[in-house]
C-alpha cells in the first residue's frame, strides 16, 4: 500500500482533490490517503498557511499531491518556513522539497476542442533557478536589477531527468530551449550543458531552439515537436503555450520531481470565482493524480483511469461546463468512477 500525502487546498482545491480520490478508489490503486492542510485557508484558521506537519507527513511518504493554494494579493501572508520567506504556498514546497524538474505534458485528448490535432508534448522545466531565484533589488528609484542564476549542475540535472523520462515512456527527440544568441553566458552555458548530456544518450533525437523562434513554431506546427528542455522561466511560459494548444489550463497536469520526493498538482489556481459551486473540472487534478500512480509503478490503476477519462470525453455530455457539457464536479467525476467499473 503506497501513502500519499494530500494537500487538498482552497478554493476548488477540495472538490478537485475529492474527485482525484474517488477515480483513484474506483481503479483499485494500492493508495492511501494522509491528508494535511495547507494554503490560505489553512493559514486563516491555523495561523499558519504550511505548517511543520505538512513537511513531516511529505517527509514519511515522499509523495504529496496538492490542489491548488490561494495566494492572497500584496503581502498579505508571505509563506515563512524556518528563515526563508517564499510568495506562495506552492513556491515554498517546490523550493524546500528541492524539486528540481517541473514536468509538464500538452497532449490531445478525445473529445476537447483545440485548434491543433497531433499535439503531444512532454514539457521539463528547470524548477530551481534562472531568475526565479528572487534575487530583485531597486538600484535606484527608478531603475530595478533582477540576477539570473544558471549552473551546469542544474542544467546537466534537468536535461538528463528529460532523457531518462524519455527513455522510461518511449519518446523519441529532445529540444533544448534558450536564447544564447543574446545571453551568450547564461543561456550559452544552458545549451552548453544539454549538448554534453545528449551525447551520453545517441540513440535519441536531439536539437536546439532559440526560444522566440520556438513560440512561433508552436503555434504553427506544434506536431512536430516530441520533448522540450528549458531554463525556468522559459519553461513557464511555453508550458501554458503548449496548454494552450491542447485545451488550456483546466485540462493541464503537471509534476514536480526532485531526488528525494515528488509532487503533482494541476497547473490551474484555486478559481475563487467558481468555488464550491460544482462547477470545477476535475480533469486537470485527475491526470496530475494519473501521473502520479504511473510515478508510483500503480501503471494498470493509472491505465484503467485514462481510458475512463477518454471515454467521457468522448460522449462528451457528462464532462463540465467549461468542455461544453452539462454536469458538475461531481457529475463528471461519477460518470469516470461508473466507466471504470463498467
Ligand atoms: P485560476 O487558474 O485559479 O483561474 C483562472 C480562470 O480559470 C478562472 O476563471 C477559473 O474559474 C478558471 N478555472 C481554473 N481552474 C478551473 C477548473 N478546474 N475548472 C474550470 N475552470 C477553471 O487562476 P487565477 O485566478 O489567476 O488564480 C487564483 C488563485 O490561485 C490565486 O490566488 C493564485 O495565486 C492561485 N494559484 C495557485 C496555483 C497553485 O497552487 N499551484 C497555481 C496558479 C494559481
């Protein structure tokens, strides 16, 4: 039995994070549920928005899947863990967890309107640095720096996570992903690096691309890419991009892996403006959770919620507003729950 903690988190975190517990139930996956609170709500009636026993319930089963967590605006509540300060719940984990790769796929499915057929991406993003770091300061007062950090160690980890990963699920070609035409040291030594790692692996495809010209191949013939590789914050916005493609965010998993732990949460917010009314998609929590039982070797249980998932989209009736049909959260998640038992 796999124990795996959950966060379920505010907004449409709870009812996403509800259904993501009853697909995985009805698939027979040997999972077990250690829930711990985080977020703005937790915050709110606890004092604190990720609390040690968050740290100690990840540190005993390695694997925590969160929904999402709100983040209040201006500096409401920053997130304190020993003396660090981070802007978000979800920032706080990634960093204090080390999880160095954000691995974000942007696949077709049956049944979702997009305006690409063929689309099939598996994103890796640096998680760790580049100008994420949060390294700003005002020069003066009107003039304000930002340091972008990239190290080999880091650029060789994430390019070598990438051909690992597409070694284990049968991909085919790696892209690297920068901008050395312009930052020749930083973005030169990112390229740099994922060259020497392809070379360890030659019975992959491997090339390169500049980012700008990358974003404009996307849109135009987004089939003709397999994997791609990227710095932080190039990454984050080429995996929405290829979201975009696909169906956009409600349909968005993603995974965050470091060498100790793992967590998966679906890319969307909290969407306060939908809260508690059943009216979330399940779907983008749910396959965040698929990533995480195939994680876990749970391959068949992960099988048997992809194919439910596929045939209600397919009919196309019982999925959520947002996908044009008629039923809520709930609705939706019943109808996965009675195809996998069918
Ligand atoms: P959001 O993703 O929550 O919502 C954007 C729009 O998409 C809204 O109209 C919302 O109703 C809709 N939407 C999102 N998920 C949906 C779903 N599953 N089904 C149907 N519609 C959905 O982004 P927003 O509004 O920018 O952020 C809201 C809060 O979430 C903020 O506090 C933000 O910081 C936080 N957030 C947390 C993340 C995390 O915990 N990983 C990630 C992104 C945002």
């Amino acid at each position: 039995m796999h124990r795996i903690s959950l966060i379920p988190g505010d907004g449409i975190g709870p009812e996403v994070s509800a259904a993501a517990q009853a697909v995985v139930a009805a698939a027979g996956a040997a999972v077990e549920w250690e829930v711990v609170e985080a977020g703005m709500a937790a915050g709110e009636r606890g004092g604190h928005p990720l609390p040690p026993p968050v740290f100690e319930s990840i540190a005993r089963n390695k694997i925590v899947v969160k929904g999402p967590t709100q983040t209040p605006f201006g500096d409401a509540y920053p997130v304190q863990v020993g003396e660090r300060i981070y802007p978000s719940v979800a920032i706080a984990l990634r960093k204090e967890l080390k999880l160095f790769v954000n691995v974000r796929p942007a696949r077709n499915c049956p049944g979702i309107k997009s305006r690409f057929d063929h689309v099939d991406l598996v994103i890796f993003r640096e998680n760790s640095e580049d100008l994420y770091i949060g390294q700003e300061r005002m020069i003066d007062a009107d003039t304000a720096e930002a340091v972008k950090i990239i190290t080999r160690g880091a650029s060789e980890r994430v390019t070598r996570f990438a051909f690992d990963y597409m070694q284990r699920t049968g991909r085919r070609k790696l892209t690297a992903v920068h901008k050395s035409n312009v930052l020749k040291l930083t973005d030169g030594l990112f390229l740099k690096s994922a060259q020497a790692v392809a070379k360890e692996y030659p019975q992959f495809g491997f090339d390169a691309r500049v980012v700008d010209a990358l974003c404009m191949e996307l849109v135009v013939k987004p089939e003709s890419f397999d994997c791609l590789v990227l710095p932080n914050l190039y990454g984050d916005i080429v995996s929405d991009l290829a979201a975009g493609l696909v169906g956009g965010l409600g349909v968005a998993p993603g995974a965050n892996i470091g060498s100790d732990c793992a967590m998966f949460e679906a890319v969307h917010g909290s969407a306060p403006d939908i809260a508690g009314r059943d009216l979330a998609n399940p779907m983008a929590m749910i396959l965040s959770v698929v990533m995480m039982l195939r994680y876990i070797g749970e391959s068949a249980a992960a099988d048997r919620i992809d194919a439910a998932l596929a045939a209600v989209l397919t009919e196309g009736r019982a999925v959520t507003r947002d996908l044009g049909g008629v039923a809520g959260t709930r609705g939706m998640t019943q109808a996965i729950v009675e195809q996998i038992k069918a």
